[in-house]
C-alpha cells in the first residue's frame, strides 16, 4: 500500500553497539507528578485505564544488543502478561543519568546478546489502538521511562522468562486492519478504487462529507471519487495519508487525521479527515468519512 506510516524517533543505538542503558535513569527533575504503584499485568489488560498515567511498576525488560534495523532493542512485558498485545515499547527522554548499578550491569553486556532484566521503573505509560509505538510503530502501548529505581541482569536464573512472539495478538491485530482500512477508505477518494476488499468494508448507511460540507451517500458518492478532494486534482503529483489518532466513542472507532497533496511545483495542500468505523464481531465497516480544512 502507498500511504505513510508515522515512525516512532526513540530508536537509539550506540555507535560500538550498546544501546544506552545508561538513559533508562533520567534525572529526578523530569517527573512531572508522583507515580501511581500499579502491576504491570493489571495496567495492560485494561490500557485505556492507565493512558497517559505516571507509573510505578515491577517487570521484565528485554534488551538486546544485536544491531537491529526493523526493530526496537527493549520491549517491557510481564511474566503472566507476555505476548504482542502486551508489550511495551520504550522511549527514551532527553535527558539521562547513568545510576551505578546501570553502569556496573553495563560491565557484563556483550555485544550480539539478548538479555532478560528484572525492573522496577517509572515512566509514563500510552496506549493507541492502532500500534504507533516503537520503531515503525510495531506496538499499541509505550512506556517513556523516568527512572529506573533497580535493575538486575536475570538472564541465566529459572525466572527469566523470555518474550512471547508467538502469542495471539488480537488487539494488535485489529488496529493495523483498522489501519489498513482507514488508509484504503481514504486514498479511494485520493486516487479512485484500488482494493475491492475495501469496497467490501463500506457500511450500507455509508456518507462522505467533502470539505465544502456537501454530503453524499453510498448510491452516490463516486460521483466525489470523479470530483477529486482537491480542486487542481490534475496537478497533485504526490499524495499522502498519516496515520490516525483513533478513540473509540459511542460505540464508534473514530479515526482523525491529515491527507497531504504535492502539486507539480512542489506547493502542499492538506485536508483534515474524520473517519468513523463500525465493529461487529471481527469485521470493521466504515460508516463515515468527513474532510475539513485543517
């Protein structure tokens, strides 16, 4: 597919290959307020409880110092909590301090090895339906740590439980098909039909808005695929779609973002848009897409 992906800027490696964990002990000053104690297992399976919320939880953190360019090199899960719909990507503040047992941890790591720590952290947790989080946005949740208040290397002890890839991620998942759906909806009045199976994902009480507030229906609305979003639709040389913010309200996942149009000279055009999607059971219909000026 064409559209966009925004990418998550934390990815941090040392040139000689370690990865810092040294900034996973920020200075004091940078917390905002006093942590909530929380298990880390409780916070994830209901997120939407604890978003935007500073913690303080006990976990497992995986790291890896194996140079990777398609993945982040900490996740954060837990012992009965471990599986994708349970990860933790990790981000990282400006500002850092190395604590002494960091650094004497630091001593032991060697390079192209996967380590299993024991931590009791506290940082900022998030929560999207759609993952954003990590690099390439591989993840739904995100912890950007404050501070490290212990850590230690378990990686040879019977209790260092290792990640779980191979477990079900159903609310993954459904965002990157909510995701996916969202981007095709969009780019079918941006570039006209491209995918039948989004076509399939149209609700029967489907409506589009256009930006001059005229409405058009499921028996008509092809009619603003032949219009175009833009009025100098024959000089839009390139086209994108960001990903959304998406909360769910009354029953509805509504997804919000921005499309972009380049025109030939390089001037940029943007529209607001607003999609509104229906669940039932495992399928996802869209119910309404609105476009506005930003």
């Amino acid at each position: 597919m064409n559209y966009r992906f925004v990418l998550n800027a934390g990815f941090l490696w040392f040139a000689l290959g370690f990865i810092s964990l040294a900034s996973l002990q920020s200075s004091a000053q940078r917390q905002p307020k006093a942590a909530m104690d929380v298990d880390y297992c409780r916070m994830v399976r209901s997120p939407e409880s604890f978003d935007g919320k500073i913690v303080r939880f006990t976990s497992l953190m995986s790291y890896s110092t194996v140079v990777r360019v398609d993945g982040d090199s900490f996740l954060i899960y837990g012992t009965d909590c471990n599986g994708g719909d349970y990860f933790s990507a990790v981000d990282l503040l400006a500002e850092f301090k190395w604590s002494e047992q960091a650094k004497e941890l630091l001593r032991g790591v060697q390079e192209g090895g996967t380590y299993t720590l024991a931590i009791t952290a506290i940082g900022k947790f998030e929560n999207q339906i759609i993952p954003s989080f990590g690099h390439l946005g591989w993840a739904i949740n995100q912890v950007t740590l404050f501070e490290i208040e212990s850590i230690e290397d378990i990686t040879s002890k019977p209790e260092a439980t290792r990640p779980s890839y191979r477990t079900e991620t159903n609310r993954t998942e459904f965002g990157r098909r909510l995701r996916d759906i969202n981007a095709g909806i969009l780019f079918l009045f941006l570039d006209g039909p491209k995918d039948p199976a989004i076509l399939e994902s149209i609700a029967e009480d489907f409506k589009v808005i256009d930006r001059d507030n005229v409405s058009y229906s499921i028996a008509n609305y092809s009619e603003l695929i032949r219009k175009g979003l833009f009025d100098n639709k024959d000089q839009i040389a390139g086209k994108a779609v960001t990903d959304p913010r998406v909360v769910l309200r009354n029953g509805l996942y509504q997804a919000t973002g921005f499309l972009k149009a380049e025109d030939v000279e390089g001037s940029e055009r943007r529209l607001k848009y607003q999609t509104l999607f229906r669940r039932i059971g495992d399928l996802i219909f869209v119910v309404e897409t609105r476009f506005s000026d930003p």
